[in-house]
C-alpha cells in the first residue's frame, strides 16, 4: 500500500473519530442540564490527558522495536507491553477512584464523584487498546486499524447517548461504556492473536528494560504536552470551581478538527521528501518544499477560519443548542489558533535529531499558559482563559520558529511564507465580510433555518474566495490538480499557492 493511501485511510478514521466525539457533546449538550454535562465534560478531560501521556510511550515504542524481533520475540513484546498498559490503566484507575471526592471538591461538581468510581475501570481496558492498535499499524493492517476506529466510535456514540436519551441517569451510561471498551478489549486481543506467524512467545528481560528506557522519555515529554494542552481548562477547574461555567468553556474551546487533518495530511505527504533535504542539508529546496506545504494549507484553512467566525455563533447553536450560546467567544478565540497550526516544526527538529527543541516548545507553553490562565481567569474568566491559552501556544510557535530557524541558518521570518498568507488572509476577510452581510443581517432561530444560512453562507464564502484569489491569479488549477505530490525539484519559495 502506498505512503499516500495510507495517509488517507489514517486521516479519514482520525477524522471519523473527531466527528463521532463532536456528535457525543452534541447529543450530550441538549439531553443533560449544564452542571451534569459539566462533570461528564471533566471525565472526558481527565481521560483524554491520560491518554495523550500513555499514547507516546509504550504505544509508539512498539513501532520501533517489532521490526527488530523475530517472531516470538514479536509475540512477547505484543503481549509485554498489553500488559503494562492495562496495568498503567489499573493505576491511573485507582487514582481516580481514590481521589474522586478530592477532585469533586476542586471542580466543584458533587455529581463527579459518583461518576468517577464507575468510570475507574475504564482506563484498564481502554489504554490497552492504544498498543494494539500500534501492533495492527507495525503489521501494515492499516485496514483493520481504519474499521475498528470507525465502527468502534459509532458503537460508542450509542452506547454513551442512548440510555440517557431512555431516561437513565449518566452513572448507567458511563457503566455501559466500561462494559463497551471490556468487549472491544476481548475481541481485539482474539484479533491481534493472529498478526504473527507463531504460537511461541519469548519473553527477554532485555527488550523489557529497553522498551521501558525507549518509552520514558517519550512519556515525559507527552505530560509536559498534555498539561501544557489543558492548561485552560484545569485553571478554570481550580480557580473558578463551576461545572456550568466549565461545560460552556468546553463547548466552545475546541479547535477545527479539520485544521489538525488537513495539516497532518499535507505533511505525511511531504515528509520522506523534507527529510531527505533536511539531511543532506539541501535548505534551498527544503525551504521551497516547506514553504509550499504551508502556502497550500493556509489557501485552505484561511477562509474556513474567517467563515467559521462570522458564522460562530449559528455553528455553536447547531452543535449544542442556544443552553450553549455563552460558548461561541470561545469558539472565536480558538479559531485564533488557526495561524498557530499551519505548519509542523517537529519535520525539522526529528530529522537533525533536535528534540529537545520541540520538547522545550511545550515547556515554555506548560509555564507560560498556566501564569496567563491564573493571571487572566482572575481578571475575565472564562475569556481569560482562552486568552491565556491562545498567548501559550503562540510562545511555543515563536520558540520553536526561532530555533528552526537557527538550526537552518536563515533568518527568522523566513520560516514563513509571509507574503502569501497576508494575501490569503485578505482575501479570506472580504469572503467573511460578504456572508456576513448576506446572512448575518438575517437572524433566524429554528435549527433547519440556521443550517440553510449556513449552507448559503459557505456557498458565498467559498465562491467570493475562489472568484477572487482565480481573478487576481493566486489560485491555479493547475497548480492544484498537477502538482499535489510534493516530490519535485524545487522551486523559488515565492511559489504561489
């Protein structure tokens, strides 16, 4: 299967999942009252950080070392590191469980508790389906990995929404969850029980430890990344304990989960090619090839980011109701963000061996984002908090930017193509002001209303933008259409997009 394919099938299963989770929220947002939802939001926070932390250790160390071991050894390391996982899972489980009157006190909420002592079991199933799916990716079962993710969060989606939706409280939801991921757990260790080619398993006290040493670094640098990434909402959960407060805030503070795939996409198609340059210190053509990479992306990601802030407030009452209309400010200083995720700096620091770079871009986020959030959450609240969070992304990118750009040895704001985001991110602005004015003026209340004025502002948006950027002659079909495979040979990184 080619490099390209699978980037495709990973990104739409990626992209599925994104969806499934927003259609949760969603369905969760009209049925529960907003101090329920509250609680189930800081589940969902807790889980996520734990999993942010686990998934680059142990899971992305299984991608190292499986093509290094015979097959026994294969079937060892598989089972060896299920194993940890689900007993990484059971502490993480047992701190949850322990400390759940601690954290209802601090977030305020006295439905969490409850919640959290049912929820506890979920971490020692569902953390070791991350190494699984590593094991399916290393065995080229890109298919398999693509089907399970998909499936598995539509089975989700009704397994979470429908008894709530029936009338049961969010504690026989949430057992019907664990009892969910215990079934997914079984069936994919039956599943993954077949990959090899042998019954035998060998287990080595040397692939243990060098697994373990493999994996602790990766581990450390994931909690600085996972804290530095929730910095906002567990400020907010300490300094302003409110669950109602929290679940606006976490309606509203989410970034596109198109800007994460569309930039993912771009750049595993353009890696092999970026780090064959990088390597053999080819800077003029990795430039033309970063910078390329960027200019398309933001031709993209521009004008969504202008058509989702004009149309704010009309997206956040589809997704989660007029209960949520306080989240669309939040929504808007995330879409903020869109700048920030324009390129990815580790397709530079990984191939000279630089990761310390990258890992002190998160710490500078971790410190910066928590002085800001405390500074500014006493000062605005929620607001503050999406503020802060949005100052601690941009001091990583700048960080990281800098010391790109030194590892390069070109100047600083070379790292961008600077030119053309300027003239997409006008031209992006007279698109915006254009559905503003067409479908803004007309205030509408019921949902069907609300999505045809989306449909016909999207259709303004897209086709002033397209008009516009093909009259002055940024945008090129042929450019488009002849030239998205990135393997070239290099051209001035004045290209236009």
């Amino acid at each position: 299967m080619s490099k390209t394919l699978t980037a495709a099938i990973l990104t739409l299963g990626k992209m599925m999942a994104l969806l499934a989770s927003i259609a949760i929220a969603s369905a969760l947002s009209r049925l529960l009252d907003k101090a329920e939802y509250g609680a189930f939001c800081q589940i969902l926070m807790l889980f996520t950080m734990s999993s942010i932390i686990v998934r680059s250790g142990l899971p992305q160390s299984v991608y190292y070392f499986l093509p290094r071991l015979d097959e026994p050894q294969k079937r060892g390391l598989i089972l060896q590191s299920v194993m940890l996982m689900a007993g990484f899972g059971f502490l993480v489980g047992l701190v949850l469980y322990l400390g759940s009157n601690l954290l209802g006190v601090y977030s305020g909420s006295e439905l969490l508790p409850c919640m959290l002592r049912n929820y506890a079991l979920y971490p020692v199933f569902i953390l070791p389906i991350m190494v699984i799916e590593s094991v399916f990716m290393s065995f080229n079962r890109i298919y398999t990995e693509f089907s399970f993710n998909v499936i598995s969060k539509i089975i989700v989606f009704f397994v979470v929404v429908t008894p709530i939706y029936l009338g049961y409280s969010t504690v026989i939801a949430i057992r019907c969850w664990v009892i969910y991921a215990a079934l997914q757990f079984f069936v994919l260790l039956i599943i993954v029980n077949g990959v090899t080619n042998t019954k035998k398993i060998e287990l080595t006290r040397t692939n243990f430890i060098s697994q373990f040493k493999y994996s602790v670094p990766l581990s450390l640098a994931a909690i600085i990344g996972a804290f530095a990434a929730y910095a906002d909402k567990l400020s907010i959960n300490i300094l302003n304990a409110d669950p109602e407060l929290f679940a606006s805030y976490f309606n509203g503070a989410f970034e596109l989960p198109l800007v994460g795939v569309i930039g993912g996409a771009v750049t595993m198609t353009m890696l092999p090619s970026m780090t064959e340059y990088v390597k053999e210190n080819r800077i003029d053509k990795f430039l033309s090839l970063w910078h390329r990479s960027q200019i398309k992306v933001a031709f993209i990601l521009f004008p969504m980011w202008l058509f989702f802030f004009v149309f704010a407030k009309e997206i956040i009452l589809v997704l989660f109701s007029d209960k949520y209309e306080s989240s669309v400010v939040y929504f808007q200083i995330f879409l903020c963000l869109i700048p920030a995720r324009l390129c990815v700096f580790s397709r530079i620091t990984v191939p000279l061996n630089r990761n310390w770079i990258y890992t002190g871009g998160h710490l500078i986020q971790l410190i910066v984002g928590y002085v800001a959030c405390f500074i500014l959450i006493r000062r605005f609240g929620g607001i503050g908090a999406a503020i802060g969070m949005l100052i601690s992304i941009y001091a990583n990118v700048l960080f990281l930017a800098y010391n790109c750009s030194k590892l390069l040895n070109i100047r600083f704001y070379e790292i961008w193509p600077l030119r053309l985001f300027l003239v997409y991110f006008i031209y992006a602005v007279i698109s915006g002001c254009a559905g503003w004015i067409v479908c803004v003026k007309f205030p509408v209340s019921n949902i069907y209303w609300i999505l045809l004025k989306l449909l016909i502002g999207s259709f303004i948006c897209g086709g002033m933008y397209l008009i516009t950027t093909w009259i002055t002659g940024v945008f090129n079909w042929r450019e488009w259409t002849g030239a998205l495979n990135f393997r070239f040979n290099g051209s001035s990184n004045k290209t236009k997009g």
